[in-house]
C-alpha cells in the first residue's frame, strides 16, 4: 500500500510539474504582448501574480487513502453509517 501511496504522489507532482511549465510559457507569452489599460506595462508584474490568478497557485495536497480505508467507508455507507 506504501509503493502506491509513492506512486501516486509522483504522479501528482509530475501533473504539477507540468502544469507549471504551461504556466510559465503562457506567462511568457503574455508578458511579451499584454500590457495594462494603459498599454504601457505588462498586466503582470511577476509569475507567481500571474500562476495564481489563472492556474489557482498552490493547492491542497489531496489525502492518498488505502483499499482498505476506502472499503471500510464503502461498507460504512452501505449499512447507513456516516
């Protein structure tokens, strides 16, 4: 059950990974053709203002659950339980 847990967060972090590169290359796009209402500056300053906004930057670790955890709650839900 562990070697899964690894897997799985590998696999996470490699979707992340690539995320962020998509990221970064839209950001490097529109900073060399965006500018603000004015038309004088880049709409953003930094790429992390940028990632933030449109990628929703961080987010929450989601919680890797074993078999067996999911089939107890499977057979919890089943008798009425939680």
């Amino acid at each position: 059950m562990r070697e899964f847990s690894y897997y799985a967060e590998a696999e996470r972090l490699k979707m992340e990974k690539a995320n962020r590169n998509i990221a970064l290359q839209a950001w490097l796009n529109q900073s060399a053709q965006a500018t603000n209402k004015k038309g004088t500056k880049s709409a953003y300053k930094h790429f992390q203002d940028f990632y933030d906004k449109n990628f929703g930057g961080k987010k929450k670790t989601e919680k890797v659950i074993s078999i067996a955890e999911r089939n107890y709650r499977l057979n919890q839900m089943r008798k009425g339980g939680k």
